[in-house]
C-alpha cells in the first residue's frame, strides 16, 4: 500500500514550490521501516510550519528539505539560504514544532547563522 502521509508530504513540498515561486530541491528518503502515523504527522505539521516560516521570515530564494532515515532515527531538514535569525523568537511556531516533537521523543534544532535551518530529529523502533 502506498504510504499515504509520504504522498502528503510531497503535496506539501509541491504545494509550496507551486505558491512560493522559490527553487525548492527536496530530497525524501523512502523508509524500508515505515514511520508511525504519529511520526508522520508531527513531521508533516513541522514541514509546514517551517515552510511557512520561510516564506515569512526568510527571504530566501532557495529551500532545501531533506527527509533521511538513519539508524534508530528519522531526520527532517528544513534549510534556507535567507536572512536567517541572529536572535532566535521562539514565536515564529517553534514552541509548537518543540512541543510536537519532544511528545514523540524525539528533539529540534534550529540554527540561524546562515540562513535558517530547523531540523527534526524523531526517534524510531527498528522493524525486526
């Protein structure tokens, strides 16, 4: 069966490309493991969240989003070549992305020293 919420975060990647106007370079790894619907829906939701950042924040002309499936782990990277945030608001949605995140137990990091770059990191349960 194909897995539906991949099929949603493509839809949200070319939903964006379409509205942005900006270069979108996207890079989702398919999971031999499938993801939870849980981990899937807190990433779908951070994925928007920090799309729309850039669109309000960023500047940007360029996003990079990356979705790879480590060892015991799923990261999603959301990364622009904007104006980035010297002092970090913790408005601008991340508490809520925070939130969603550490409730899967997983961690955010956001950097803004070059651009913006928020990355969620989820852990996941091995299939054995």
């Amino acid at each position: 069966a194909p897995d539906l919420s991949a099929q949603e975060m493509a839809l949200i990647i070319e939903r964006f490309r379409r509205d942005s106007g900006l270069q979108v370079i996207a890079d989702i790894q398919d999971s031999e493991q499938p993801l939870t619907p849980a981990q899937w829906e807190a990433l779908n939701a951070n994925l928007t969240e920090a799309l729309g950042n850039v669109l309000r924040h960023a500047h940007a002309s360029q996003v990079h989003i990356s979705l790879q499936m480590l060892p015991g782990m799923v990261r999603l990277e959301v990364a622009d070549n904007g104006v980035g945030a010297q002092d970090m608001v913790e408005g601008m949605g991340l508490s809520g992305m925070r939130e969603r995140t550490a409730a899967l137990g997983g961690s955010l990091m956001v950097r803004g020293d070059q651009g913006m770059q928020v990355i969620t990191l989820l852990p996941r349960k091995e299939a054995t």
